[in-house]
C-alpha cells in the first residue's frame, strides 16, 4: 500500500503540492488524474524519495522514502517520467543491470530476466541492443526493468505517452495481470480513456490538491455527467491541459 | 558491495562498447608519445645541424685562398636565388686582395647583411668568424716568417666550459615526457567519465537510476572505478609505448641516454593509481553537474589547465620547495623526476602525497554522492 499524507512541496516560488493526501491500496489501479503541471510528477518522485517534500510524508509499505530510501524502494518497480535507455546494451544486459541494482545475482538474476522477457513478450529484441527502438519497444523494455524484480508496488509516470494503440494495448494488459496478482499500482495520467478504461479508482488532482477521489462510477455521480471527462471537467474547473 | 560490483560491470561494458571513449583513451596514450618523439628528433637535428651556410661571394675569383678556407669551414657560395623575405648576405672580396696581402696591407673585405634578422644571426656569425679565423691564420704566419711567436699577439685565452651535463640535458627533454605521462591519467578517463555522468544525465536514465535501491555513494564508486579503469590503462599504454617510441630517437646524439627499467615503470604506474582515481572524481564532479556531454567536455577542458599548470609550471619554473614533495600531482610529479634522474626518491613525501591524493579523490566522491541526493543538481530546480 502506498499511503501518501499531507505532502507540501514548494519549488521557490511555486506551490507544487498543496497538503496532498490519498491511499493506492494492493490489488487495485489507482489513477493519477490531473493537467499537466497539477503536481503528479513531483508527487510520485516524492513517494520514490528523488525529492524531499517539506512536510508531510509518503510511505511504501510504512517506510518513508525521505527517511529511508533504499528499503522504501526495494519493493517499487518504477516507470519513471523520463526512461532513457542505454543504448550500447542489449534488452537482456539492461534488464539484468537492474535486476543486479535490486540484488538478484546469479541463477536468481537469470531466472528472473528470463521470466519479465517471457510475460512482456520480447524474446525477439532481448539481444539486440536498444539503439533505434521505437517508442512501444522502448516502453517495453522501461517496463520489464520495472517489473524484474517482481516488485509488490508499481509506480508509472505517464506510461502510455507516445505510444500507439498496440502498444497500449499491452501496457494495459500487463498493468491488469500485475493488479491480479495484487500489486499496488499507482499511475499518472492525463489521458482520460485510459484512466476511464483501467482503474479502480481515481484521484484528480489540480494546483497540487487532491480535487476528487473515488472509482470512475462515483466521480461520474457525483457530477452528475454521465462522462468522466465531462465530470474531470467539472471538478478541476477548467479543460485546460487535458487529453480526452 | 554487490550494487557497487553491477554499476561498476555495467559501465564499463557501457563503456568498452564506446568507440569514442575507446578510441579517446588510447589515442591519447599512442599518438602522444609519438608526436613527442618526433619533435625530440627535430630538435635534436636542429641540435647537431653542422650544414653549410650558403652566402653571396663576390669577386670569389680574387681571393681563392680565402674561399678555400671558407669552403672548409662550411660558407659556401649560394647556388640557388635569395628567397624574397630573406636578406642576401654577401660577402665581397676587393680586386686588389692578391696585390695588398702580398704587400701585407690591410685587405678591406666588406660583409653585408641584416643583423637584426634574427634567423641569420647564427649564420652571419659563423661567415663573421670564419673571415676572423682566416685573418689570425694569416698573421701567424706573417709573424713566423719574420722570426716572432705567434702567441705574442693571443695574450688572453679565453677556455669555454659546457656545464650542461648529459644528465641535465635528458632532464629537461625527459621532464616534459613526465609531465605527459602524469597527463596520461587525466586525459585517458576523460571521455568516459563525461559520458556516465553528463552521458546519463542527457540520455534521461540518471532519473531512473538514481530511484533503484542503492546509495549514491555505490553509484558515484562504481563509476568512478569504471573510468579509473581506462584512465589507468591509457597509463599503462603510454608507460610502455613512452620507451619503445624513443629508443628510435637519436637521443645519444645530444649526448643523452635514457633508462627506462620495467621496475622503474611499474613503480611509476603504482603512484598513478590513486592519482587517476583522484583525475577521475574530479572529472565526475564537474560533470555531474554539466546538463549534457557538450557543456560537461567545455568544463573539463578548462579543468584540464590544472594538472597541466601544476605540472609544467613546476617543471619550467624549476619549483624547489619541500611542499611539493607532499601534495597530490606534484607529488607523483616530484617523485618521477627522482626516479628518471636516478635519484633517490623522498620515500616519505612519495607515500604521504599518495594518501593526500587518495584521501582527496574519495572526499570529493563523497560529496558528489551527496550531490546527487540534491534535487537542485538533479533535477536543476
């Protein structure tokens, strides 16, 4: 479970987060809903420990990534807002790097690598190296380094951005399998359809607060819009900054 | 241990994979010594050059005694055109030269040239000298032949001694071949060093990076170790290329003969270990925060001025104070100069400064460990 309390972040003269308070239980998707530059990014980096909040916390599993980083992010598969690849190595050595970060060395690290190549399906670019992927190849393999670990929390930051409807068609289907194993997942977005189409709950967030909370249902009642994004509208106020 | 062991396997294969670190690393080492060697050998051509000055003679067939003479000593009558920015020097022999010598009467011999032309000046000086060598010949014999000693006109005798000895010649040719070998380290983990630190920041997998379990002290060691690595290896090849390349200079022409033994080398690159560990985390420091590999290779090129200041100022300023046995760079620097002057060396400024160094290097990995659990350095916010 991700429990994130209070956060306050102010970057000079920019209020980021503004008290933010919300809960991503196991076994559920929760979305991260809110315009560009509502604070999702800068409240994710703070719950993986990359910022420091100045009060309030962020806990993995109670462990705050402030106070603790590395044992915080021992159970975290993370997609980050920006996913560089290495681009002289191939998919296997990339994977086995951050398998090797997380701790898995030898058999464990081969079996491993072996299995996230085998669930994302892309045995045929495991050798090769990553120079000249295309976004979807490259997002998958940003996602097998997430998940090689087999991490009980999965944190995305915009993960279907750029990617065509084949490729997220996949990430979805792997967020689903992940969520039935009772992963805890929480995902940025400003895509609406995708929020709508996969997640148990969402929390909208604009200007660094938490807007609204609840499933695509509730959000929709208690609007009274019979659309989510009709109802997103409503809530934040304004359709600025928002996909539909 | 095992996050500092994958981050250090994973750059370095990052790396060897790197033609441009590869071929950076060891052009440095190759192309170096050899640029090196070849102006040695022109210099010492230069040195040695006894070819003959070649001057307008006028009215040669006046006087063919004294172009004889000449001849022997190297002037000789130019064949070719004067080329247009030089000017001609010229040397005319009177027509009455046969007719006055015979009578012993002062010859008028007249010499123009441009004195101020810095070029012909050893050239002028030797036609200048050669004339002055014929005319003393001259009175000599003029002297025997009406019964006097010929010392009588040399009441002073002026004896030059060279106190340049074979050992401070190689010295000063083999100081600067030190100062590139200290170089070496510095120049070697360049590119690598740019590339894991302002590589993974431009490529966007430092974010990702930084948010795996590890400290960012195993981050900043693994990485450091990886160009460490390479720099230590463009040592390696330059203490062994240093050698081979110069034993086809003619050094022993000048008067220089260099021994480089294998335990002199090996002593050597022991004292560069921790001085490319202290090469490379200086390197990291500068370009961690660099936002790219462009802005990150403009800084280092700066940081580059100091080993090279350090080095080359003590060598050409012939720097002699204690402190410098002590300190990091000048240290090594210190002790290298010993060791090629078959000296002693300071055993105990050797160690200390090698501690100075390694204690330096892992301070300011230290920090850069802690700078990249800043969100200002990191994110640039």
């Amino acid at each position: 479970m991700i429990n994130v309390d209070a956060l306050t972040k102010t970057f000079k003269n920019v209020q980021a987060l503004d008290s933010l308070s919300f809960q991503a239980k196991d076994g559920e998707i929760t979305g991260l809903l809110g315009p560009n530059g509502a604070g999702k990014t800068t409240c994710l980096r703070i719950i993986y420990g990359l910022l420091q909040a100045d009060t309030g916390k962020a806990e993995i599993e109670g462990v705050d990534a402030n106070q603790n980083p590395i044992d915080a992010r021992r159970n975290l598969g993370i997609f980050p807002d920006k996913f560089g690849l290495y681009e002289r190595l191939t998919v296997r050595e990339q994977v086995a790097y951050f398998a090797g970060l997380h701790g898995l060395t030898g058999s464990k690290q081969k079996q491993a690598v072996e299995q996230v190549i085998e669930k994302l399906d892309i045995k045929e670019l495991a050798d090769r190296r990553t120079a000249g992927f295309s976004q979807g190849q490259r997002m998958k393999v940003a996602l097998a380094q997430a998940l090689v670990h087999s991490p009980k929390h999965l944190i995305l930051d915009e993960p279907s951005r750029g990617l065509d409807v084949m490729s997220t068609r996949i990430l979805r289907d792997v967020l689903r399998e992940q969520r039935a194993q009772g992963t805890c997942i929480l995902f940025s977005s400003h895509v609406m359809q995708e929020v709508a189409a996969l997640c148990d709950r969402v929390v909208v967030m604009a200007n660094g607060k938490v807007a609204a909370e609840g499933t695509p249902q509730e959000l929709c009642d208690m609007t009274g819009e019979p659309q989510l994004e009709d109802a997103f509208v409503k809530i934040i106020g304004t359709d600025e900054g928002i996909a539909a | 241990m095992s996050a500092l062991t994958s981050v250090w396997k994973k750059e370095f294969r990052d790396a060897i994979r790197d033609k441009r670190s590869v071929l950076a690393a060891m052009s440095y080492a190759f192309f170096g010594p050899l640029l090196m060697a070849v102006a040695f050998f022109f210099l010492i051509t230069q040195l040695t050059d006894k070819a003959d000055i070649e001057i307008t003679i006028e009215g040669e067939e006046n006087a063919p005694q004294l172009v004889d003479f000449l001849n022997e000593r190297g002037v000789v009558q130019k064949q070719g055109e004067w080329a247009k920015t030089e000017t001609p020097i010229v040397l005319t022999l009177p027509e009455n030269w046969q007719e006055s010598v015979r009578k012993a009467e002062p010859v008028e011999v007249t010499l123009r040239a441009d004195w101020s032309a810095q070029k012909q000046q050893t050239d002028i000086k030797r036609v200048e000298q050669a004339v002055q060598a014929y005319s003393s010949q001259i009175a000599a014999y003029r002297l025997t032949l009406r019964g006097v000693d010929p010392r009588v006109i040399q009441p002073v005798q002026l004896q030059k001694q060279d106190l340049a000895t074979r050992g401070s010649k190689a010295a000063l040719i083999m100081g600067s071949v030190l100062v590139f070998i200290i170089l070496s380290v510095f120049w070697s983990g360049m590119n690598v060093a740019i590339d894991i630190s302002a590589g993974e920041r431009e490529r966007n997998s430092l974010e990702f990076l930084l948010s795996q379990p590890l400290s960012t002290w195993d981050i900043v060691t693994g990485k450091a170790l990886t160009a460490t690595t390479f720099s230590l290896f463009g040592a390696i090849l330059s203490l062994v290329l240093i050698p081979i390349i110069f034993a086809y200079v003619p050094l022993h022409e000048i008067g220089m003969n260099v021994n480089f033994s294998v335990g002199m080398m090996a002593l050597m690159f022991i004292l560069l270990v921790p001085l490319a560990l202290f090469a490379t985390a200086l390197q990291l420091f500068v370009s961690f925060r660099a936002k790219n590999f462009k802005e990150a290779q403009t800084y280092i090129s700066f940081l580059l001025i100091i080993p090279m200041a350090a080095s080359f100022g003590v060598e050409f300023a012939r720097l002699k104070n204690p402190i410098l046995y002590y300190l990091p760079l000048t240290g090594q620097h210190q002790a290298f100069l010993s060791l090629i002057r078959g000296e002693n060396v300071n055993v105990m400024g050797t160690v200390i400064s090698a501690i100075a160094t390694l204690a330096a290097a892992l301070l300011l990995m230290k920090y850069i460990a802690r700078m990249l659990k800043s969100e200002k350095i990191v994110f640039g916010l």
